[in-house]
C-alpha cells in the first residue's frame, strides 16, 4: 500500500511525480526533528518519506508490500543512504519490521491506506475498471487473486463481501451474476468484472462507474485492508514513544471509520453502557490525545490540482505514557465476513 495521491501513469506505463495527498497537514501534525526516527508505514512512492527526510535530519523507515513501491524505496535510499531504510512488508507488522532495524521506539508514524495511484494506473495490476488488465487486486506477491477468489467463494460470501466492504446495495444481484456468468466462462479480466457489474446496475445517476463499490470491496477483501488497519493501528501505539505521533490518511468512510473509532476510544473516550449489556463497562484507555477533534480535509485547491484527493481524511493524535489494551475488533467497526 501507498499514498493513494499520485497523479497518475505518463507515457510508457512510468508513473508521473507523484503528489502526496494532504501532505503540508502530515508535516504539521508530525512535526519532524532532528535526531528522530519515524516509520513510513505504506511508503508507496515515497512522496511522505521524502518530505520527512527534507524537513529534518532524522530516520526514516519506510514499509510497503509492493515490488514497484520497493525499487523506488531503494533508489531513495541510495539518495539518503544515512537516513532511509526501505523494507518488504505490511505495514501491520511495523513493530517487528522496525524491530530488525533496531528501533523499538520511534517518534512518529504515519499511514497512508488504501489502493494507490500507481497501482490503479498500471492495468496489469487489475485494480482499476478504466482499463483492461487481468483481475488481480494483489498488492503484494502472495495470496489469492480477485479472479480465484469470485471462482470459488459461494454466493452468499459473495454478496456479504459486496454488500459490507463496498456498501453495494446491489450486492445479492451482482453476486448471482458472478455465479452465473463463471459457470459458462471464468471471469479473469476487469473489463468481463466491470461489464458484468454494469449490466446488472445499469448508467448511475451521479455519473460514478457502476462497478466502483465491487472493485472496491474485492480489493479490500484481498488484501484484508481493514484488518491490517486495525493491526496497525495497534502496533503503532505499542512502538510510539510518549509524545510519538500517529498521522493516519484514510480515503474511505470505513477506513476512517475504523481510525475514528480507535483514537476516540484511546483518547479515553468511550460509548455508554448498553441497556442490553449494562454489566459491560469499558475501562477507559488514555494512550493517545488527539491533535485534531475532527478529520482535517484537503483544500478547494489540493483537489484541483488532485482530483483523488477529495476523499481524503486526516485523523492525528500524540502518544501518551499509558499502558495499552487488547484491540477490539467490534468496537473498531470491522465487518465481520465468514472466513475463507
């Protein structure tokens, strides 16, 4: 995973300058030092690296699962040979990852989740319904594709996953299709995905491609995003030093949802007790203060220069010296789907 804001592939299939979303927000609610050590956690293109790396004298650690991601994160340490290291991996792993370099305390983290441009603009990578590629939706080397998956997963998975990862109120419909269509022909490209998916929701009103919500929740389904949100959200805290900061860009409402739900309850502020369960009373935790009370959003001008930006939300807050709990799944808002 990457900065979802790059601008886009030029010619030859090379990505454009990359255009990190909301970045002068992350520098400012960062607030990077000398003689610190921060982990870039979905270190795509490097474009908050970098700004990181130009703003102090300080270590970067950069983390990404992508083989492209992992080639640009080499040549920029090759340019900061002192002060970046790039490594291969999940960015819901970084406290071991950032263990192998030593660090079991750094100073700041920062996140980036979601699909991002150079893998949306790279039709061999399946992503994206705009152009014709294979239907993959990996983002790293392992794992099933978004093509074994609709083969084998029944119906009603299916549709759980449309309906709970991607908010498809058609879900049961394209479900059935899918189920359909793979008995006569294997769908193995975008373009079969999002031509099916089309016959079925017809022309939207809002001008919004009606296969966007199903390429969203197979993407998310096949790289478990929400679930290494809420690992990572957590290995944060474990690895923050008091007074570290957690800067997380989220470009969906349930990634921000999630993130929302997990500074909120760190904060120490916690829901009421249900009348169903009043015997539930959660302890309230105080390992974070916020730095924003409400998500800091692009400007007018960002999403004029970056049209994909205009989703994006910015939650922050600063370590405090509590001790933490176990994370709470349900209390995050995960979706719950059955397993595989």
């Amino acid at each position: 995973m990457m900065a979802n804001g790059g601008t886009g592939g030029g010619a030859g299939g090379e990505p454009k300058r990359h255009i990190p979303v909301l970045l002068q927000s992350v520098l400012e609610a960062l607030k990077p030092a000398d003689g610190e050590t921060y982990i870039d956690g979905t270190f795509g293109a490097g474009g908050y690296s970098r700004a990181i790396l130009e703003a102090a004298d300080c270590h970067v650690i950069g983390i990404d699962r992508d083989p492209v991601s992992l080639e640009i994160g080499r040549e920029l340490e090759k340019e900061f040979p002192r002060n970046f290291t790039i490594i291969e991996g999940c960015f819901s792993d970084l406290q071991s990852l950032a263990g192998k370099c030593g660090k079991t305390n750094v100073d700041g983290v920062v996140l980036d989740v979601g699909v991002s441009s150079m893998q949306l603009d790279t039709p061999e990578r399946g992503f994206s319904f705009q152009s014709d590629g294979p239907l993959d939706m990996r983002m790293g080397r392992s794992g099933q594709s978004a093509a074994e998956i609709i083969a084998d997963l029944d119906e009603q998975i299916l549709a759980d996953i449309l309906y709970k990862l991607g908010e498809e109120k058609r879900s049961r419909a394209i479900a059935r299709a899918i189920v359909r269509q793979r008995q006569e022909q294997p769908i193995v490209t975008t373009k079969q995905l999002a031509d099916l998916v089309g016959s079925v929701i017809g022309r939207r009103k809002d001008g919004i491609n009606p296969a966007t919500r199903t390429f969203q929740a197979l993407r998310i389904y096949v790289n478990q995003e929400l679930e290494e949100l809420a690992y990572g959200l957590g290995a944060a805290e474990n690895i923050l030093r008091p007074g570290g900061r957690l800067v997380v860009v989220s470009f969906h409402s349930l990634e921000d949802r999630i993130v929302k739900n997990f500074l909120t309850r760190r904060s120490g502020n916690v829901p009421l007790p249900s009348r169903h369960r009043p015997e539930v009373v959660e302890r309230p935790v105080q390992s974070f203060r916020l730095v924003n009370r409400k998500a800091v959003k692009p400007t007018g001008e960002e999403v004029g220069v970056n049209p994909r930006a205009r989703s994006a939300r910015l939650r922050a807050a600063e370590r405090t010296e509590e001790e933490t709990v176990p994370l709470d799944f349900d209390g995050l808002g995960i979706p719950r789907i059955d397993p595989r």
